[in-house]
C-alpha cells in the first residue's frame, strides 16, 4: 500500500514536472518581456506546484486566442461602424494637419493611437471624487438620448447605489442607458444590483475573458477604463472608481488623491469608438454612437485619446510614456499609484535625466497592495539613485495616474506606470496640447508635491535584510504582477 501510494506520488510529481517544463518553453515563447519570460520560466521548472496553476490563470500575457478573438471582434465591429459613416470626423478639418500647436509632436502619438489628434475640444479639471462625481451626476441628469458608462470598479455602497438611482432615473424618462463594468475589477458587484438596472431597460453586461475553455479561467486580462459619456455630447474619463473609498471614505486610505477631466467636442468619437469596441466584445452588438455637435472649428484645445490593451499589435501604454520621456525637454511630471516600470521606460527616465529634464515621479506613501508596494519601492530607490526627483504623498493614498510635459501637454487617464497596464489591462488616456491646461495640471501637481516627502538616497536608512529580501523577491516577480 505505502508502495503504491509512493509510486503515485512520483508518478504525478513526474507529469507535474513535465507540464512545468512544457509551460516554462510556451512562456520563453510568448510572454512578452523578457524578465517576465524569465520570472515564468523560472519558477515553472523549480517550483511547477506552485506556479503551474498560476501560470494557467494568470500567465500567457499574449494568449493568442484570446487576442485573435478580441481583434476579429474589433475588425467585425469596425466594420459594422463602417455602415454608420461613423467617421466623417476623421475625413473633415477637425484632424490637426498643419496647426500652429505643434502636431508634429502629436504625430507619434495618433500613430500609436491609430487615432488623429482632434482640435476644437473643450476640458475642465476635476480634482478628487467629489468633484469628479458631482460633475458626472450633474451630466447624466441632463441626458436626453444616449448614457454610456464604463467602469473598472463598481461597489454596491453609497456612490455605487447613487450612480445606480442616476442610471435608473434616467432610463424611466426613455433615455438609452449602457453600463459595462470589470469581471474581475467588480467580482464583488452582487447580482441584485444589475438585475434591477435590467429590469428598468438599462443594458448592462460585464466584461469578461472568454472563447474557449481555457480562456474561462484566465482571469489576467482586465478592462481598466473609465469611461462616461452622455449624448455624445459631454464625456469623462480619469482614475476614478465607482466605490466610496473614492470619495475618501475608507479610514486606511483616505483621503482618497485622485483626478479626472471632463471633455467635450470631437474626442469624445474616439472615446465612444473605444466603448464601442469593448461592448462588442461583451454582446457582439453596437451601442448607439452620437457624433459631437455644436462645437466652435475655431476654438477649444487638441486632444489625443490613447487607448491601449493587449489585443494591440504594439506596446501602446508602454511606448506612450517613452515616448512622453523622449519629448521632455524641459520637465516632465508623472503620477501613479503603482511604478513597476519596463525596460524601455526605465531606460526612457534615465535618457531625460541625462538630457538635462527635470523628472520627477509622484508615489503613494501608503500601500494598497503590499507586493506592488515593495517592489514598487526598489524601482523608487533606484529612480532616485540615477537622479530622479521621487516624491511619497503623505495625506492619503494617491491614485491619480497624470503626466505633465513641458509647459504645453498634459494626460489623463487609467494608465498606471506598471506592467499590467502596459501589457494586460485595457487602459484610455486623454493628452491635451495646450499650453494653459498644462499649467493648470502644473499648478494641481505643485499642491501635490506640497504634501509630500522627498526621497533622498543618502538620507534614507538602510532597509533592514528581511525587507530587503521582500523587496527583491517583490521585483523578481514584478514582470508578472
């Protein structure tokens, strides 16, 4: 009997090893980095208990299909907009040619976008939850035709329960509503909640993984975005949640440090084609598309939208903040929640250094997620160490995810300065040319850095060998958070 049970043991030990070596090959071959290749391979030949079933689950960031199934269901959707000529805005004067704001430094960014740059936009700050929310209620209360939101998060509490009455109230007036929320980012969303909107005529679907049984439990793919917009006339879109810690209601981690931008006028095409896209995915139908009108061709500011994921054929969300780093010539301010940067942008950041930039990186001082955390606090150290200027905000959690270039771009968006977002979220972010937002976005950020302490190598005790031990693990696996 003990015989037996021995041989079984080994038996399986023997298969389990062999599927290890299997999966350690298929990562070399299709993870996209090469440290996270290596983080996978690595622990798939020594450790193939542990990381096996993660692997399934979380690995195979370039899951082919997957990927070959979300860009057929984008080509078949571009093709039913096609029927709508829903991009006469790309043909008409709107799209910067020859304008005096510099679109040459906009051109690399529409090419990555596969978006033009649009003119004639109008956008207003909206600094922390509060404001944030107001202004979205304020709009969605106004809506005659068409809501479309889309959210990473979604809580059943106080704000969740309020954007739902807003939802509601507006479907009993006959409005068209159209809500898609996160599988994986509003696991916790309890059923009744949508259920109510549904029987009120809201469509509402999440937005999950699937086709094919593996890709049922791959759970590492996950839409980021957040996105409003109402009538095609009035649209949203920053690091918010819907959830009340946005709002500074969480006692560990508030206040709550976040932004968003409202936006009006042609880029708002852009940011319903991106919702378009993902409720394709979701339904296999289209939501009703509204182009902009009543804006002034001769007047607003240029906006680029930048929408980003892992069916796209390159590294969009990475190669958006090399190339904000390479554009630099003066200064350029990033904020995230999370720094788990790439080579390239690593790279990117120590290239603006030696060019003379000002770089400066806006970090949380509190932890949401203790691995990020840590391994985000070794890249921080090193990015001091080359000579950027790395600041902690003290007050509360910091989530806003905000690049400021020079005195004349700004961005806003989802994005985070991590590898999830580079290369397994569905991320959008909104850059602004124009000179006066930038400052405005400056001034924003100057009240941050105000509230939060400077990094400084020399001055900073040495970490203690268990944290230093925790840290390094935490970057050794950094290229597969």
């Amino acid at each position: 009997m003990v015989y037996d049970a021995l041989y079984l043991f080994g038996y399986f030990m023997a298969v389990l090893q062999v599927c290890g070596l299997v999966a350690a090959i298929h990562a070399i071959f299709t993870v996209r980095t090469s440290q996270g290749a290596i983080a996978w391979a690595m622990s798939l030949v020594f450790m193939p208990l542990l990381t096996l079933l993660p692997y399934l689950v979380f690995g195979r960031s370039s899951f082919d299909g997957y990927i070959r199934a979300r860009r057929q269901a984008n080509e078949e959707m571009h093709k039913a907009m096609a029927e709508l000529d829903w991009r006469p805005w790309v043909e008409e004067a709107l799209a910067v040619t020859d304008s005096p704001d510099k679109p040459d430094l906009l051109w690399p960014f529409a090419q990555l976008a596969e978006m033009p740059s649009l003119a004639s936009n109008q956008i207003r700050l909206l600094v922390n939850g509060e404001a944030t929310f107001s202004a979205i209620f304020e709009a969605i209360a106004k809506a005659r035709e068409v809501v479309l939101v889309q959210f990473f998060i979604i809580h059943d509490d106080e704000l969740g329960r309020r954007l739902q009455a807003a939802l509601l109230e507006r479907a009993a007036a006959g409005v068209q509503i159209y809500l898609l929320y996160d599988a994986v980012g509003s696991h916790a969303l309890p059923r009744h909640y949508s259920t109510r909107l549904r029987q009120a005529g809201v469509q509402v679907h999440d937005f999950s993984t699937r086709g094919g049984f593996i890709n049922r439990f791959q759970l590492n793919f996950r839409n980021h975005r957040k996105i409003v917009v109402i009538d095609g006339q009035i649209g949203f879109v920053g690091g918010h949640n819907v959830g009340d810690e946005y709002l500074g209601h969480d006692p560990k981690l508030s206040p709550w440090r976040d932004t968003h931008i409202e936006l009006s006028g042609p880029v708002l095409a852009c940011l319903q084609e991106s919702f378009a896209e993902d409720w394709y995915w979701a339904t296999r139908q289209l939501p009703p598309l509204l182009l902009p009108a009543g804006y002034l061709e001769d007047q607003g500011v240029i906006c680029q939208a930048i929408c980003s994921g892992p069916a796209d054929s390159m590294e969009t969300a990475s190669l958006f903040f090399v190339q904000a780093l390479n554009l630099a010539q003066q200064r350029i301010w990033l904020t995230s929640p999370y720094f788990v940067p790439d080579e390239a942008v690593f790279a990117a950041m120590r290239l603006a250094v030696l060019r003379g930039v000002e770089v400066r990186l806006l970090l949380p001082s509190r932890p949401d997620h203790r691995m990020v955390y840590a391994a985000s606090s070794l890249y921080a150290l090193e990015a001091a160490q080359m000579g950027v200027r790395v600041f902690r905000y003290l007050p509360g959690f910091l989530h806003q995810k905000v690049v400021l270039i020079d005195d004349q771009m700004a961005s806003v968006g989802s994005a985070n300065l991590d590898n999830r977002s580079f290369r397994l979220n569905f991320e959008v972010t909104v850059l602004v040319a124009d000179s006066n937002f930038a400052d405005e976005v400056a001034r924003m950020l100057e009240a941050d850095f105000a509230e939060s302490q400077e990094l400084i190598p020399a001055n900073m005790p040495k970490p203690r060998r268990l944290q230093q031990l925790g840290m390094r693990v935490a970057r050794l696996v950094a290229p597969v958070l």
